[in-house]
C-alpha cells in the first residue's frame, strides 16, 4: 500500500468499554476452544509430576501455552498435540500478545501519552490564534494567516469533525476535537491568553453561542464572527464580538462593484489576501510618524486611521497630525513572487516593504 493511498473511515458507533468487552469476550472465546481441543486429546499430554491429565492439569497447561512457551512439566507427546499446539496455539498465543498491547496502548498509554502531549502545548499557549470551526471559511482563514507569516504552532482549530481537524494539524497547528461552545473547551485551549479567536462554526447560532462563551471567559478578548445572515450581525455584535463578517454581503459588494468597472472586484480581492500584488495592512503608528500627515508614511499608502476607536478618512482634517495610539490602516506591497521579481534590465533597486 502506498503513501498515498486513500482510506475511507467511519466515527465507530460503540464506546470504548463495549469494544473493551468484545476483546476480552474474544479471549475468553480462545481459552475455551483451546482447552477443550485440550482435553479431548488429552492422551496426548503427559504430567511429568505424576503421570495423570486432570482437567486442571489441561487449563494449567492451555494458560501457560498461549500465554508463555510452557514450563515442561506438562509436555504434547503425539504428532497430532503437536502440530495442533504449533499451527494453532502459537498463533493464538500472538494474537493474545497483540490484543494485550493494543489494549493497554488505547485504553492506558495512548490517554496517558495525550494527557502530557496536552499538558504541554498549553504550557506554550500564549499570545496564539483559535480558529473555532474549520469549514470553507476557518480553513481559508488558517491558510492566510500562515500566508501572511503567522507560525502554525500559535494556531489552534477547535472542531468536532476528525476528518477537518486532520487537514489543520498537516499545517502545523494544535487541534481540539471538541464543542466550541463549552466553557470547558475553550478553558482547555487557554481562550484567556489568545491574541484573537476567530469563529465560523457554519451556523450563525452556533456562532454566536461561542462567541458569548468566550466572551465570559475572556473580556477583554478580540473576537472575530462570521455570520450569514444580516440580522444576525447587531446580535453578534451584542454577544461581544469585536469584529462581525457577512461572506454574503461581502459577495454582494464584490457583485456591486463589478458593475461599476470590470477591475474593482478583482482589486477589492487583491487587498483582502497575501496572494495578490498589494494588501491591507494595520499596525500602531511609530514614534517617528507622530505629529505628521498620514499621507507622509513610508511603508505603504494610508487610507484610514483608527483614533480612540474612530475611524478616520485619509481625507480628513485629523489625518493632518498622527497621534500616539492611532491605529493606521495601509495599503502595502505584498512581497515579489519569483515572476514579479525585477530583472537586472529593470527596476533593479527595488526593495520590498517590511510586513507590519
């Protein structure tokens, strides 16, 4: 089977103990068709002790066959013992070794070895990204934030699907199969120190419980919602979400401005990802910039700065004098592609802005 070969899977619909109780079942199975080949054939056995098979003496010799390689004391002396203890037991006594190992490994290790795994990536939890729900929307999200320089490992994507969640954690980042919604799942992911959650959870109440969740865990936390319907948008907002997304509305601005010039949509794309030639950066405006014009900035072009929470136009009088605090919204150069580099026939002094 190679590399690359596709495997269907299914979530199991029995528990943990009812799959427990099938093993030990299919032990006890064993041990029984075992010791009752045993003693019908028990003239096949000797007793180096005194000579008699007992029927103890045959559930002694049954345990320690498919369990060890015997002690000797009770030994097969035809043809027909010995090749039934050679072509069946020895690969009973396997199978009993591999049942032991992989229970202990499902049911003792592997919760142990995820017990300390977790441990230790929250121990490192700070100042990271949570991503609850990976659909279209968090998956695109997860991908342009790595695109934009964000480490996967300060990314964890919470989400009840297996099959999502294994996507994620190929890009690098820390995963929780779990209810977004559930204070103990966001505590587990320690929502207190995240530098932003960002929630698509595919249902717009979903959505809004989480964020409401998180928003009592983590006042002071910046919350990101998508939502698909307009009238969802104020409650998002009510239920503490600093930042409300309508992909829907979103489409149809794209749409609008299509009609308005074939290029204003394919733009407003451009600056909305890392993939295009330009894109929309924010940043603190730096102590040299203070007391000069927006317009005067050397890392991109400014069109809008956030003063106390209020926007600001490139146009306004206020952009005149940047202020500590202000928060400047820039349109930047993304970095060159291989194909958009300069040749030496070029612009051959061209240097790509810093990413802020």
């Amino acid at each position: 089977m190679g590399p690359d070969m596709l495997t269907l899977r299914r979530k199991p619909r029995t528990s943990a103990w009812i799959q427990l109780g099938w093993r030990v079942g299919l032990v006890i199975g064993l041990l029984v068709f075992v010791i009752a080949v045993h003693w019908l054939e028990r003239d096949g056995l000797r007793d180096n002790l005194d000579g008699h098979v007992s029927f103890s003496d045959v559930i002694y010799f049954t345990m320690v066959s498919v369990t060890t390689t015997g002690y000797g004391d009770v030994v097969p002396i035809t043809a027909g013992t010995r090749i039934f203890d050679a072509l069946v037991v020895t690969p009973i006594r396997i199978f009993f070794i591999l049942i032991f190992l992989g229970t202990a490994y499902q049911f003792v290790l592997r919760r142990t070895w995820d017990r300390w795994l977790m441990a230790r990536i929250q121990n490192r939890l700070r100042d990271h990204v949570v991503v609850a729900g990976y659909g279209t929307s968090g998956s695109e999200a997860v991908s342009e934030l790595i695109a934009r320089g964000t480490d996967p490992s300060c990314i964890v994507v919470i989400d009840p699907d297996a099959e999502a969640l294994e996507s994620a954690e190929s890009l690098g980042c820390a995963v929780m199969q779990a209810d977004a919604t559930r204070d103990k799942t966001l505590e587990a992911v320690r929502i207190v120190e995240a530098r932003v959650l960002m929630i698509s959870a595919g249902r717009d109440d979903t959505s809004i419980l989480i964020c409401l969740t998180a928003r009592h865990l983590a006042p002071n936390l910046r919350i990101s919602v998508a939502v698909r319907a307009e009238d969802n948008e104020l409650l998002a907002r009510q239920a503490g979400a600093t930042t409300v997304i309508n992909p829907v509305s979103f489409t149809g601005l794209l749409l609008a401005g299509s009609a308005h010039g074939p290029n204003i949509s394919d733009y407003i794309a451009d600056l909305a990802s890392t993939h295009g030639r330009v894109r929309l950066s924010e940043r603190e405006a730096r102590p040299e910039e203070l007391g000069k014009p927006l317009a005067s900035i050397a890392t991109g072009m400014g069109v809008r700065v956030y003063r106390d929470g209020q926007p600001i136009g490139f146009w306004e009088r206020e952009c005149e004098t940047l202020k500590a605090g202000d928060r400047i919204i820039e349109i930047v150069p993304s970095l060159p592609r291989e194909a958009d580099l300069p040749t030496a026939a070029g612009h051959a002094n061209f240097t790509a802005p810093s990413r802020d």
